[in-house]
C-alpha cells in the first residue's frame, strides 16, 4: 500500500474479511442475547462459541498485521 509516496508494511493491511467476521459475529452475539433463554442451555452454549470466534477472530488479524 502506498501513502504519500511510501510503502506501508503489512501491519497496516486492511483485513476486511476478517473485521467483516468480527462485525457478523457481534451481531450473532447479539441476536443470541435478545433470544429467550429457553432453549435447553444451547443458547448459552452458542453465546459462548461466539465470543470463542469473536477472540479466535481478533488473535488471527493481530498475527496478519505481524506478518
């Protein structure tokens, strides 16, 4: 990437598919958080898978930045 005649490294890399999974993963977040909380446990089960992803998410673009 080229700003004002300089090269950018990678860290500055626009990740948009992962900031576009993130972003798709909050709103899961919070449709599963609106849910009623009758389903068994496996709302509860989802809402923490998400935030898994959501961190798993986070974890792969700071590793894309560094390389």
């Amino acid at each position: 990437m080229t700003i004002g005649g300089l090269t950018t490294g990678t860290a500055l890399a626009y990740q948009g598919h992962m900031f576009n999974a993130i972003h798709a993963l909050q709103n899961a977040r919070q449709q599963l958080l609106a849910a009623s909380n009758n389903k068994g446990g496996y709302r509860d089960r989802a809402i923490d898978l998400v935030n898994q992803a959501i961190a798993a998410v986070h974890e792969g673009i700071e590793v894309g930045a560094d390389n």
